[in-house]
C-alpha cells in the first residue's frame, strides 16, 4: 500500500493523514471549494477538488471519489467517519474498483447498519437485549398490545436511525399513537426509512461502547471500553477511557460480547460496539458503529495504540500484531469535542470567523485539529473543529489537566463548547462518576453556566487591573 485515499475533512483527515505518513505511506486529500484553503488540503502528497460545498455535491460523491482514486493510483480509501464512512454501496464500489476499503466489508456495514438487521444478526450469540420488539411495526394497536406487555416508559425508535432523529420515549399509552406518527414521519424524512421498533425504556442508563479490532485471519480483539454518557441532543460531548463504574468482571464481561457482537458479523478492522448500562448494571447491546469513532484518541491513549495504523495493517491483509493478553489499560484519558455551538443558546452552531485560534499545548495534552486562526467555518458540515484530549495517571489527573488546557485554548469569533467542558469537568456528579446520559438534562442550564463566566470575567478583570496598578507603581519609582 503505497498511496491513500482520505475521503475526509478537517481532524478526522489530518489525523488519518498523520499516521499514514509515520508509515512511508502517500496521501491524497478531497476537498470541497469552501475548503480549498484548509489545513487538509495543504497536509496531503496530492489534493483534488470534487465539487462545491454542499456534501451531496462534494464529499458525498463516491462514483467521483472512486475516478480520483484510479487516476491518480490510489491503492486504498480510508473513508474516516460520517460521509460515506457507513455506506455500504461506496463500500462495495470501493472493492469492485480493485481498491481497498479502509473498514469493514460492505455486509457488515449492511448489516450493522440497520438496528433490526444487528439485532437479529447477534440473536445467536447470547448477547443481552433491551426488552421490546425486534421487528418493524407500523400498526398502532399491536404497539400497545407489546408497550403493555413489556411495560412503560417504552422507546420508539427508527431503524435506520441515529443521532437521536425518530426516537421518542412514551410515558404513557394515551401518548402512543401521536408519538408513533411523528417518530414515522421523522425517520421517512431522515432516513428515507419510516420503519420503527419498541423497547423497553431504560431510565438513567449509561452509554457504554467498546472498542473492537478484526483481522482476515480470524482474531478478534477488543481495546477495552469508553464513557459516553455526556451528551446533548442524544450527541456525544464528553468522552472518557476507562469508565469509572466498570468493575474487572464486568469490563471483560462486555468485552466478550462486544467480540461476539464482531463474529456475529464477520467484522474486519475497527469498529465499535455499544451498549447501555442500567443503574444495576445490567448491560444490553444497542448497536455497532462499523468505522472509526470521533473519540478513539481516548482508547489509543489508555493502551498505548495507534487505530488508525492497526486499520491500515488489517486492510494490507497483516495479522494484528497483538493478543488479548497483550493489551491492558494504562492511565485515563478524557475528550472534549470542541464544537462551534454555543451553550447559552441550546448549543445552536455559531457561525464566523476565527478571529483568534491558539491550540493548548503540553506534557499529556492532544489535540486533533482541522482548524487554523482566520478560517472561517463553513456552515456546510459538522461544526466540529477539533478534539482536546488529555491524558493522566488516574482519572482525577486528567480532569485537571483538562480544565487547564480548557483554559489555554483560545478561541474567538465563534462561540465554542469549550466552558460547557469546563463545567463538565467542575461538576460534583462528573467528578465522582456518579452520572448517565441525563447529565445535561439534571444538571446543566445555560444561567449557571452564564453566571460562572460572568464571575471568571470578574476575577479576571480585578487581576488585570490589579497588575496595572503594580506596573503604574514600578513606572513612576524616581531613577537614581
């Protein structure tokens, strides 16, 4: 494998170009006309336009993505995540190409992609489910009749769905019927797809995933768990490796399932596999995510890894250079995604320009960047601009040092999520690791927030003028 293919932008296509070069290996980035000027573009061997702004006209181009590939000779695509990192048609185009897919084959993705489809696929295998139906139901009184059976609150979901759109959690049977249509027409509208099943609804649960690896010559591994249980809009915001509820039984419990959760599908190269932890910590299986995930820096830190090199290993056909028994956890690592949204107004995207862009920098410090000082950040895609990661002997380390780095980044022009991760970070129910995916929800509005940077503002405004009083002083001592 000579040259990749990085059907990417911004961090996602740094970071895979990164690893590629640490291996001799040539890039070629794709970019979009808003993005001609960005940092990817200037980081690869070879950089190709494919189209305007709009991702349906740009990034989503596969056909187009393939001809680029071919005329420059490409061996590999490395899709990163979003994009067309879960679609299985550009998986296969990918392969019939002659090139090599960067992931898993296209049935895994097929397969996985739909949560009916997963859940069926893993039945064998003795891995707990939710309660609830596995099949797409349409007809409102066979809902209630599995709804009374199963018993409320239950959760409306649609198959083909994620990031929270057709889901709709139902206290009560007379609000069924209503929740059902309006679940329906949001996942036709999403997804092209209206089909939706019913599960149990299970209350303050955790969001739990593990990270798997798959090679062609049958081992399967896993790389331990991530916490992702602060989230806004059903959207991962904080992520941390380990988890600080897993005890040792439990951690390697999940883990096996989560390897079983692979076999079940004939998986290859990374992947994903969440589930959801109760308060009594009972887990079941929720879905798999067949590519890389936006906060793996957190599983490479902890096992001392680097994926994106153990995905380009696997697709040259290479055995995985590591057991089970070879991998344990070391430290704790801690992600905030920093997203331009703004916290004070329901994390809405914040449009602009980076007036000021200054990165934190320091011992166990990481940023995954695609961001630079005077872009402006296009409304097109994902506001994500980079990913601060930190890295601690224990947990309580690595919260510190990220309140700190936190507080070295420098960012203006845009509002960020930035001090919402500080609030996070401050916050007694994350601190002693007693929270789920309600945190936002129980803890969080954008007044506390507000007055917090009101008062920092405050302190720092009394310091500046204390230290200009001080400087007044030195000026006026008489020169002997």
């Amino acid at each position: 494998m000579k040259k990749i293919l990085v059907a990417n932008r911004g961090e996602i296509a740094i970071r895979v170009m990164t690893t590629a070069k640490k291996m001799g290996i040539k890039t070629v980035a794709v970019y979009s006309t808003v993005d001609r000027n960005a940092p990817h573009v200037r980081f690869a061997d070879e950089a190709v336009c494919i189209g305007e702004a709009p991702s349906n006209q740009s990034y989503l181009l596969g056909s187009k993505i393939i001809e680029v590939a071919k005329q420059l000779n490409v061996d590999a695509i490395h899709p990163g995540y979003g994009f067309l990192s879960e679609n299985a048609d550009f998986a296969e185009q990918v392969e019939k190409n002659n090139l090599i897919f960067i992931g898993p084959k296209s049935k895994a993705i097929k397969v996985m992609g739909s949560k009916l489809a997963a859940k069926d696929a893993v039945k064998a295998y003795d891995i707990p489910m939710v309660p609830g139906i596995d099949q797409a139901i349409t007809d409102t009184d066979k809902a209630k009749a599995i709804a009374k059976e199963i018993g409320f609150p239950i959760l409306i979901k649609a198959s083909a769905g994620g990031g929270g759109k057709g889901m709709r959690v139902v206290e009560k049977e007379s609000d069924l019927e209503s929740q059902m249509q309006r679940a329906i027409s949001e996942a036709t509208s999403a997804f092209g797809d209206g089909s939706v099943f019913i599960e149990k609804y299970v209350a303050s649960p955790r969001h739990i995933e593990i990270q798997v690896l798959a090679d062609s010559h049958g081992n399967v591994i896993h790389l331990f768990e991530r916490e992702c249980s602060v989230q806004r809009r059903h959207q991962k915001v904080v992520e941390e490796a380990p988890s600080a509820v897993l005890t040792p039984e439990l951690r390697s419990e999940m883990g096996e399932a989560a390897i079983k959760v692979a076999k079940a599908c004939d998986y290859l190269g990374a992947g994903t596999v969440e589930f959801l932890l109760d308060d009594k910590n009972n887990f079941y299986f929720l879905e798999m995510n067949t590519r890389l995930q936006v906060e793996h820096p957190v599983s490479e830190l902890i096992t001392g890894t680097d994926l994106v090199e153990l995905q380009i290993k696997v697709a040259r056909g290479e055995k995985l250079p590591m057991s089970q028994e070879d991998l344990q956890i070391t430290g704790h690592a801690l992600e905030l995604r920093v997203y331009a949204e703004d916290p004070l107004n329901d994390f809405l995207p914040s449009v602009g320009h980076l007036d000021t862009y200054q990165i934190p920098v320091g011992e166990g410090i990481r940023v995954d960047n695609g961001f630079e000082e005077g872009m402006d950040i296009p409304i097109y895609y994902d506001p994500m601009l980079a990913k601060l990661i930190t890295y601690g002997k224990t947990r309580e380390e690595a919260i510190q040092l990220m309140i700190k780095a936190i507080g070295d980044y420098q960012v203006e022009g845009v509002q960020t999520t930035l001090p919402f991760g500080k609030f996070v970070c401050e916050h007694e129910a994350f601190r002693s690791g007693k929270f789920d995916t309600h945190f936002v929800k129980k803890h969080y509005t954008p007044e506390i927030l507000k007055s917090e940077m009101e008062e920092e503002a405050k302190i720092a405004a009394m310091i500046a003028m204390k230290q200009y009083k001080k400087d007044q002083e030195t000026l006026r001592l008489p020169i002997h």
